[in-house]
C-alpha cells in the first residue's frame, strides 16, 4: 500500500511538472498571439497577451466556439479575462452564451446599444447571474491588456437609435509594441468614413475587415488610411449571404493587402513581438 502510494505520489508531482512546462511554454514567450477563429458564419477573435491575459472578441453563432476555444486554449485553462461583444446580432453574441456557461469570465464589455435580440437578452442575464464584471465602452477609452499591449475604442462615438446595430457597433484597434490589429467588427461604409473624418490614426499591418466582407464596406478611401498589410474576413463557407463581396476583394488587393479568409484558409493564427509580425501558416 506505502509504495502504491508513493508512486502515485511520484505521477502526481510529475503531472504538475508537465502542467507547469505547459504553461510557461504557452504563456511565457514574450510573444502576442492573434487567432481569427474557424466558427463558420460569423467573427470571433481570441487574443493571448505576452504574459498570457486572454481576449475574446465576439463568439460566432453557436457551440463551435467551444470547439474552437479548446484548440488555441489548454484544456485546463477554463478562463477567459475579457469578452467584448461588438454588437448584438446572433452571428457574434449567440456562441458568447456557451462562452460564458462554459469558462469563468472576468469581464464583459459591449456598446450598450439595446437592440432586442433574445440571445443578447439571455446574455445580460448570465453576465448579471454570474457576477461578471460589466462595462460599456465609448470612443475614447483605452483598456491596457498587458504590459505594452492595449486595445483603444474608435467607436461607438455615442448610441445612435437605430433598428441596425451595426451603427453602434465597436470598432477597437489592438497595439502591441509598433504592431497594430484594426479590428472592425461589423462595421460599414458609414462607419469607416467617420473615421477618416476623425482623423484618427489608422494605420494598422492587420486589419479585420468589417461585416464579414460585404459590399457595405472596405471603402477605397478607408483602406487608403489604414495601408494594410493582410486583410482578414471571417465567413462562413457558402454563406447564404454571398459574403465576401467580389467588389471588396478587388478593392483589398487594389489596397496592397494580403487577403486571408476564414472560408478559405481556416483559423487565421499571427504572433507578433511587438516588432515583427509572423502569419503562422496552416498546421
Ligand atoms: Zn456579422
């Protein structure tokens, strides 16, 4: 019994070895790793910060977010630091529900636009029933992720009412070091053209194209502005909603930008140093 019981003691100890290698190896690279995840019709991005903070940004429609989660998270990390909804419709909040039963989540932040959607509904309930940290966010805000890393709001600038929540949808643009993500959300023509007129800095080497592609976006003059080197799209394959746009490839590549589909290419996976950014290529 005394030495069964040893070395069970022995594989525990050496189970936490392995656990703890893990995490330094995952964690402790001094890199920022981005993933535009595979969740089929839909945006979700997730985000892990050189010390190992964790992002999600939207969660697709369903269960596949899980999926998904379970390949670019250990399976014994069950948290995530932040989620931000950028607006509620079913193809970025519906998976969110299953994110937030399934993980502990420190805090959630969204637009506060309070269109009527039965999951985004269920979703307030959760965030209310499980004590999570709430916020809304405005133009303006700076949310510090980690030690060189933040996330600056562009929009929305104030709630318009509006039966499209894509008018009060945020936009964020993620820095880390000279390495910038503009990541749109779903955000439109009109959208893009505030922010040219704003005058912010958009300059970004990675930029999350907005609404999935569509026509309604990736305006000539904004791409001009935001000089990006990969342009990413995250739609589902055969879509019933046409998505992308063949007019919106045509004014990426007119752009210069590299164009990455998660319809085509999968989950989309960089890591950046805060200097050189590296497309990990399909594994
Ligand atoms: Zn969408």
């Amino acid at each position: 019994m005394r030495r069964n019981f040893k070395y069970i003691f022995i594989l525990f100890l050496l189970i936490i070895a392995v656990l703890a290698s893990r995490e330094t190896f995952s964690l402790g690279d001094g890199n920022l790793k981005f993933y535009v995840l595979d969740i089929g019709q839909g945006d979700a991005i997730f985000v892990q910060t050189p010390s190992g903070n964790q992002i999600l940004i939207d969660g697709g429609q369903d269960r596949r977010i899980l999926e998904e989660l379970g390949k670019v998270m250990p399976f014994y990390d069950r948290s995530i630091d932040l989620v931000i909804l950028t607006h509620p419709h079913l193809d970025h909040a519906g998976g969110l529900l299953e994110v937030l039963e399934n993980y502990k989540v420190w805090e959630f932040v969204d637009g506060g636009d309070i269109y009527n959607l039965a999951e985004y509904g269920e979703l307030k309930k959760l965030v209310e029933e499980k004590k999570i940290s709430y916020r809304t966010v405005q133009r303006g805000m700076q949310i510090s992720l980690d030690k060189g890393v933040s996330l600056l709001v562009l929009t929305p600038e104030k709630l318009v009412k509006s039966d499209n929540p894509h008018n009060n949808n945020v936009v964020v643009r993620l820095s880390y070091g000279k390495v910038d993500f503009l990541l749109m959300g779903d955000g439109e023509k009109g959208e893009e053209l505030k922010l040219v007129q704003a005058g912010d800095n958009l300059e970004s080497e990675v930029l999350k194209v907005g609404h999935h592609g569509s026509k309604t976006s990736s305006n000539p003059l904004f791409l001009e502005k935001v000089n990006p080197e990969y342009a990413l799209i995250s739609a589902g394959v055969k879509n019933r909603y046409g998505h992308p746009a063949q007019s919106t490839l045509d004014n990426l590549l007119a752009a210069g930008a590299k164009i990455l589909r998660t319809d085509v290419d999968s989950t989309i996976e960089f890591k950046t140093d805060g200097n050189n950014l590296t497309l990990t290529e399909e594994k």
